[in-house]
C-alpha cells in the first residue's frame, strides 16, 4: 500500500475520508462536499457525534463521490500523536471494510499531524504473512485479501509531512518485521534461520555477530546451551550492533526461545501449545528495534542480544534437577524446564554487560504466564534497579500505546529461590507470583551498577482484534518502545 500527501488530490477517485470535530461541528472538507446539510443531518440521526475513532461509511451520498468515510476528531486540544494514530488505524479498517482500492483522506490537518495519523494507518495496514495459503475463500471475509492500494493524505504543505513521516515509515517496517517473524511456526525458525534472519539487517549498516553451538559452548553460556540441549537444532546468541553515536550503547536483549513445548516439563496439551512458536516475541522486539534504528539513521549506539533455542524434550535434553554453572558463575539448579526464559535471558544479560559495557541494559521477553493473571490487558510488566531508566520506558511506553506497568524487585524472592543444591533454583512456586521470582532471578545476573529493566510481555506478542493500531495478528510489541527510548532524531 502506498502512502502520499498532497495539498489537495488530483482526482477524487476511490473513497474519500472526511473529519468531524466533537459535537459535529464539521471541517472544511466535510462542509465542501456537504453543501446542504445532508450529511450532517445522517449523522444526526445516527448518533454520531464526532469523538475521536469513532467511524461511518456512506455509500453513493454525492455522485461523483461513491464512497465516504466521515471520521471523528473528538477535541482539537486532545489532538496529540497518540490520539492521532489511533484515529489514522481506525480509518484504514473502515477503508478495508468497504473493500477500497484508492482513498483520499482529506481532514485538513497541518503537517505535522497529518505525518501521525499517516503512520496509525500504516501500523494498520500490516498484512499478515499469507504465504502459507495457496488457496482463498471468496466467501469468508476473513480469509480475502484487503485491496486498499493508495492512500492521498492531505496537507497544506505535502513536503514537510513526508519529511515527518519517512522515519516514521521505517519504523513501521521494523514493527512488520517482529510481527512477520513472531507469527512464523515453528518448523520454519529455528535458532539459526533466526540468526539468518538477523544477518540480512547488515545491509542497512548494522554490525552482526552470530556465536553458533561451539562459540556459546567455548564462551561458557551454558544456560543457553542447557535450554537448547533437547532440540536437533542448536542455539544461537546474535550480536547486533548500530554505530550511530560514539560512547557506551544501550543495549537490548531479548528472549528467542523459536518454540516452548516446556521441554521435560512439557506443558499440558490444553494451554495452547502452538501460540508456543511466538515465544520469541522479545528477540522480535529487539530485531525490529534495531531495523527501525538502522532504517532511520539514528545518531545513537545500540546493541541487540538475541538469546536463541528451541525448547524441547529428548534423551539430550537437561532434567528437571539438573545444575549448570552459568556465564555469571552463578550455579542454578533447573527446578522445572518450563522456566527456560529466565535461563537464557541470565546468561544473555551476564555476557552483554560483560563484554558490551552497556550505559543501560533492558531485556524483553514472553517470560512467565502470571504476569497475565497479575495485570492482564493492556499492560506488560515492567521492573527496574533503576527509577530514571524506569521513568523514561514508562513516558515512551505511554506515547507509543505500547502500555507498561511497574512492578516492585520483591526482595523476598532471594529467599524463595534459594536452592538446596546450587547458588539458585529457577523457579520457586511459593507465595509471591511467578512474574516477580522471575524478575528477582534476573537480577541476580546484572553485575551491581548496572542500569536495568526487565519486560515481562507474555500474552501481548498476539494483537486483539480492537487493536486500534494492528490487525489480529501478531502485534510486534516493544519496537516503538525500543526506537523511542533508543531516540537519535
Ligand atoms: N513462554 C512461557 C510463558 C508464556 C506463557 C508466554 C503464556 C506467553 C504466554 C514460559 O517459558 C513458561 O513456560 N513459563 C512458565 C513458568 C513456570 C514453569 C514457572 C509458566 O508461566 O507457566
Ligand atoms: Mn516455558
Ligand atoms: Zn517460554
């Protein structure tokens, strides 16, 4: 699908999306095509009274114009980005509803907004991958391809709202790229396709490093090789690196176990097994960060670590009761093989803020299933040993509606994962919820001085169908949250 600006369209063709403010009161391009009221008066009777994402299509209302999508602004004071991309998501669905070739989107909004709503559009208009289906079904509207080819948005100056949304644009390809890569099954990526797939970020300048079985093996991550031992396909760690500023690199790491069957601990047939394959939704995040990093040119140093494996039972894989001496030194004994996140994110974290010298380190993962009981929608869990660091994800998770909320490093986990054999156990079923065990586990492995934080997005690597800004699909969480805290504009 393309998307231009123009001060006004060269021909009406196709459908046109029009605005109303809040109490109806019209914009101008909905006052030029409704000269006497007519519009006006539907919306009336239909109740429409111009909040913001609220829609209504009209069919045929003026000929030539065949098809009108009136759209509500709500108040211009409440008007802001967010706000904006929502209302730009929601008329791409009305667009795809009516089966639309061509829009023109005519709100008479300046520049700089008319860039937001453009990228609430395009964050909508992911198609998810359909390479799968050789065949379609007409009749099922589910299963049909939306159409929309071009969208025209207005402006009064079309040149400075590109220049606003170009970055925007590449952005929205690193949130299609985790979305792409999250909804791949499992028996396509594994950790080395993975890996491929990190290394085709090179040819936008960044610096890729992948550590196959022997280098992880030699660089004694062996929690990662742990998690990975079940699997006939082998684990990966990937460096990723843009160079874009000099001093020391933020640095993101993220959870890429391609599938979690639980290994030995193998989970029970009735909890969704197969959403299992999006449970590298936090190395997706930090893949599509970094391509949205790249893409855009940020003058920022930044480092992506994906910790890759493939969670599975076999005569090769570790036990429950196993103890591994990990990266840190750390000896952890591998309570339940299901708790494999926290294994490879402690050694994915102990070996970043060793050799990468981070000025701040956040990991994102699909970790644990409590933190849904404990939040549930729209939040992910967030924790952090520091306030600044958890201040700043907080403001950018709010403007990019990627939702976080903090959740304390509960001190009284150290006693619940105390092993009887080992430095640590990996999970403790006591009293606290599992989210926060979790969490404390991780921090045991980021050296003292370290700014960090941790997500816990288990549950929002899948978009609900009301997601104002993707489809029902796969949502690519944590890459506008990731760009904005990496900043560089
Ligand atoms: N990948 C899961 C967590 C998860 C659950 C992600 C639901 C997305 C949706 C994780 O590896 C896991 O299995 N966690 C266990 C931990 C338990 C064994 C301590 C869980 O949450 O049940
Ligand atoms: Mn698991
Ligand atoms: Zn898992």
């Amino acid at each position: 699908m393309r998307i231009s600006f123009a001060v006004r369209p060269s021909t009406l063709r196709g459908a046109v999306v029009v605005g109303v403010w809040q109490g109806r009161r019209p914009t101008g391009a909905f006052a030029a095509i409704d000269p006497h009221g007519r519009l006006k008066k539907a919306l009336k009777r239909l109740d429409f009274d111009g909040e913001a994402e609220e829609t209504e299509l009209f069919l045929a209302p003026a000929l030539p114009l065949t098809t009108v999508v009136v759209a509500g602004l709500g108040k211009k004071k409440k008007l802001d980005p967010t706000q904006l991309r929502r209302i730009g998501g929601c008329i791409l669905e009305e667009l795809d509803d009516c089966r639309a070739i061509n829009a023109t989107v005519a709100l008479d909004l300046p520049p700089a907004q008319a860039a937001e709503l453009a990228y609430g559009l395009r964050l909508k208009a992911y198609r998810p991958l359909a390479k799968y289906r050789t065949k379609r079904d007409p009749d099922d509207e589910d299963d049909v391809l939306p159409v929309l080819e071009s969208v025209v948005i207005t402006t009064p100056d079309p040149q400075a709202a590109a220049a606003r949304y170009a970055a925007r644009e590449h952005i929205a390809q690193g949130v299609f790229l985790a979305r792409d890569l999250t909804d791949e099954p499992g028996n396509v990526l594994g950790p080395a396709e993975f890996a491929d797939r990190a290394r085709l970020l090179e040819s936008l300048g960044v610096e890729v490093t992948v550590l196959d079985e022997t280098a992880i093996a030699e660089a004694g991550l062996n929690l990662l090789a742990a998690v990975g031992r079940g699997s006939n396909r082998p684990p990966r760690l990937v460096l990723l690196r843009w160079r874009g500023a000099a001093g020391r690199p933020l640095v993101l790491v993220g959870k890429g176990v391609t599938f979690d069957s639980g290994g030995i601990s193998i989970k029970f047939d009735d909890e969704d097994m197969d959403a299992m394959k999006g449970d590298m939704g936090g190395a997706a995040a930090v893949i599509g960060a970094l391509r949205a990093i790249a893409g855009r040119k940020a003058k920022a140093h930044v480092c992506g670590v994906l910790a890759l494996a493939e969670n599975m039972p076999s005569g090769r894989a570790q036990r429950p009761g196993d103890v591994v001496r990990s990266y840190s030194g750390l000896t952890v004994e591998v309570i339940d093989t299901d708790a494999e996140g926290r294994l490879v994110l402690a050694d994915a974290l102990a070996w970043a803020a060793a050799t990468l010298g981070p000025k701040a380190m956040v990991d994102i993962a699909t970790l644990t299933g409590s933190v849904e009981e404990v939040l549930g929608d729209p939040h992910a869990g967030l924790y952090a040993n520091d306030d600044g660091l958890a201040g700043r994800l907080l403001i950018h998770s709010r403007v990019e509606a990627e939702p976080l909320w903090r959740l304390p490093l509960t001190e009284s986990c150290d006693e619940d994962v105390k092993s009887d054999i080992a430095d640590i156990k990996n999970c403790a079923w006591g009293e606290v919820p599992d989210n926060d065990d979790a969490a404390r586990f991780l921090s045991r492995f980021v050296p003292e001085g370290v700014a960090w934080a941790h997500i816990d997005m288990a549950g929002k690597e899948w978009a609900d169908e009301d997601d104002p800004l993707a489809p029902e699909a796969a949502s690519g969480f944590g890459v506008r949250l990731f760009d904005a805290l990496a900043g560089g504009t």
